[in-house]
C-alpha cells in the first residue's frame, strides 16, 4: 500500500521488485526557483532587425545537464535495502543518485520514472479536488 502525504516534504515510500524501498518525492515551487536560479542564466542581448525595426532578443541559456541532477537528488528522499555488487549499502548520496540513474541498466531509472508518475498524478488530482471544492 502506497501512503501519499502530498502536503509534507517527506515523500512517499516504493518498494523495489527486487527488495528494498526508495523514498521519493515531487518538487516543491521552492525547489524549482532554486533549481531555476542555479541552471539558467540570460544569453548576451542581441539586437535583429524584425518588421523594420530593431528588436532586442535576450534567450534564456538553461544547463538542461544540472537542471536533471538537481530534480534527482531533490526528488530521491532516501532508500534502504540498495547494495552494490559486494553486498555493501549504497549511501543515499547526490554521486549515487546520480550513478543509479545513468547506469546501462535502465532497472533503477525505470523504476524511477513509474513511481514520480504516479505521485506527479496524484498531486494532480489533489490540486483538481481542492480547486473544486473552493
């Protein structure tokens, strides 16, 4: 049974096909001014000349690389019960965050990317329901 306390930072925990659980969570709007104010930054203004006039054109330039990290390691709360190939416990690190989920293996981002639909669609509903009922 999945618990969702979608109004807490804590997250909700899943457990893995092949033992152990992950604790995950969707990011907050604060974690995404952050994550926002960490990975984009304005290109140089130019200046195009459109319909006959000039224009000025300022792009934003988004570290899409760092973007990804920062939502990983924010969204990933903690796990148990993860052991490398010795048998040895993972910590729940950024740097093993990040490994999991580029390794060849797509098992740990498969699993991944399932679970934060669910929760990103449950905290979809949430906010449907409480629009409705104001």
């Amino acid at each position: 049974m999945a618990i969702f306390d979608l109004d807490g930072d804590q997250g909700s925990w899943f457990d893995l096909d092949t033992g152990g659980k992950v604790r995950l969570r969707t990011i907050s709007f604060d974690d995404w001014k952050e994550i926002d104010k960490a990975t984009k930054k304005k290109a140089a203004p130019e200046y195009p000349k459109l319909e006959g006039r000039h224009e000025r054109f300022q792009p934003d330039i988004i570290d899409e690389e760092k973007r990804t990290e920062m939502i990983w390691d924010r969204t990933i709360v903690a796990w148990e019960g993860l052991f490398d190939k010795n048998k040895k416990p993972i910590p729940c690190t950024k740097e093993w965050k990040l490994k999991l989920l580029t390794m060849k293996s797509a098992a740990f981002r498969n699993f991944y990317n399932a679970k934060m639909a669910i929760l990103i669609e449950a905290e979809s509903k949430q906010g449907a329901e409480s629009e409705k009922n104001s």
